[in-house]
C-alpha cells in the first residue's frame, strides 16, 4: 500500500472577495514529484500555504503526514516540510555569509534560543556541498548571483531535513542556464535524499520535465492531471493559459514547451 504524504479534501480558501481554492481535492503519495502549473491567480501557491500550516482553510481538510494541518500538530508539520521560495533580492551590505544563512534551516530543530553544535554546523556544510556551494561558504550572501542564492535557499531547506520538499517558482527571474541547472538540482535532490516533492510555476518553460505528475489549475480549481508525457499537449496548454501555445519535443523524450 502506498503511504500518502498529502491529502486535501475539498478546500476552499478564500481572502476578503477573492477565492483561492474552490473546493481542491488532491493527493500525493510519498516519494511523488508532483509538479503544479497554471496561469497567475490559478491557486497554487494558496496550496503551499495550506500544506505547510501558513494558510487559512474556510472548509475542507489537509492532512500532511498523516497529521491533520490544526495548531494542535502545525510544530509537528513545520519541523518536516521545507520550503523554496522565489528569488528574492538580497542587499549587497547584508553582513550574513552564506554559510551562516543556510544554519537559518537548523533553527526550526533547534530552537531559537539553543546555540547550533559541530552535528549542526557539519549538516549545513554537507548541504552547501550537495547544492555545489561549499566553495563560497563565507561570502557574503548578497555577493552572489540569483541562481548561486536560490542553491543557497535550497540548501538552507534541506538543512531542516524535511520529509517535504515545496517549491514556489524557485526559478523565476533566473536566466535560462540558471533555470536548467536549478530544475536538475532539485531533481538530483528529490531521488538521492528520496523526498516529496511540490514543484509550483507558471512558466512553462520552468516546469520539470521529469515530474512524475503534473497537476493544471486554474481559477482556483484543478483543471485536470497526468503523466506529463501525456497532458503538457499543445491544445490542453493553449486551454490552459487561454493562448496558442506549443510544445517541442527534444531528446530522450522529454519537453519544452514555449
């Protein structure tokens, strides 16, 4: 039997006027690389929120690892997902290396008020190796290109040692070379550390071909999921994003799509 990772039935989410989630129904086994895509509005990063506890349900259910997501179990559930968010732009001037700000990720485990230990400061220099940023450990964080400070980022979520593995947009704004070695990456990651994983963009051309599952949403409703093989075709995305678009085959059978 395979063990669920995620469940959420029948969410709605709303914010004043607007609804997010018009009764979301989803599940993700343990061990899937599920990848959500849609246009902007579409709901999917209110499907993060709700997962890792930071959203607000108006109805439904969503249960992570088993744990219903309430405030009775939201430490539980925080302590095991990690979380990869957009690129953000760091001042130049912020006086925090980059090894000091993967340690951020020990934090979650350790308490604000513990100081972290050689076990701690050993796992964090064990992810900078992972994401390929060992050799830039003590420069400081604002000194490094959008793609060297996403594999920070995602180095820092590992350093929490999750079981869950969320991603919103984490290649947004990055150049093309730098969103191809970030989609292999976080690939590379997902299979050697054996996590779940949530891929959330609306770019096409960022989504992970290589996604085990792909979810469509769109006004806050999941408009339809599948192999990606099968559902990234030129008329379910041009559907999708209400405009031509066209998917191009390449080698070893996978995608691009523009």
């Amino acid at each position: 039997m395979v063990n669920t990772a995620i469940s959420v039935k029948d969410a709605v989410v709303s914010y004043r006027e607007d609804v997010a989630l018009r009764g979301v129904s989803l599940e993700v086994a343990s061990g899937e690389f599920v990848g959500i895509i849609g246009p902007n509005g579409a709901g999917k990063t209110t499907i993060l929120t709700i997962i890792n506890g930071l959203g607000k349900l108006h109805s439904g259910q969503v249960r992570v690892l088993g744990k219903n997501v309430t405030s009775r179990n939201i430490n539980f559930i925080r302590r095991r997902v990690g979380y990869v968010p957009q690129v953000e732009h760091i001042d130049p001037r912020m006086p925090i290396s980059v090894r000091e700000v993967v340690m951020i990720g020990r934090y979650g485990l350790l308490g604000l008020f513990r100081r972290p230990g050689k076990n701690d400061w050993k796992i964090v220099d064990e992810m900078l190796e992972l994401v390929g940023m060992d050799h830039l450990a003590r420069r400081p964080i604002g000194h490094l290109s959008g793609g060297e400070q996403q594999r920070v980022a995602i180095a820092r979520c590992l350093a929490q040692e999750p079981e869950l593995f969320l991603l919103d947009e984490p290649t947004a704004a990055l150049d093309w070379k730098a969103q191809t070695e970030i989609l292999e990456l976080v690939r590379q990651i997902h299979d050697a550390r054996k996590l779940t994983t949530l891929f959330i963009t609306h770019d096409l051309g960022a989504l992970p071909v290589t996604c085990d599952r792909v979810i469509l949403m769109k006004d806050g409703l999941i408009w339809s999921e599948g192999f990606p093989v099968k559902l990234l075709s030129d008329a379910n995305l041009s559907q999708l994003y209400d405009m031509p678009v066209s998917v191009v085959k390449k080698r070893r059978g996978e995608n691009i799509l523009v």
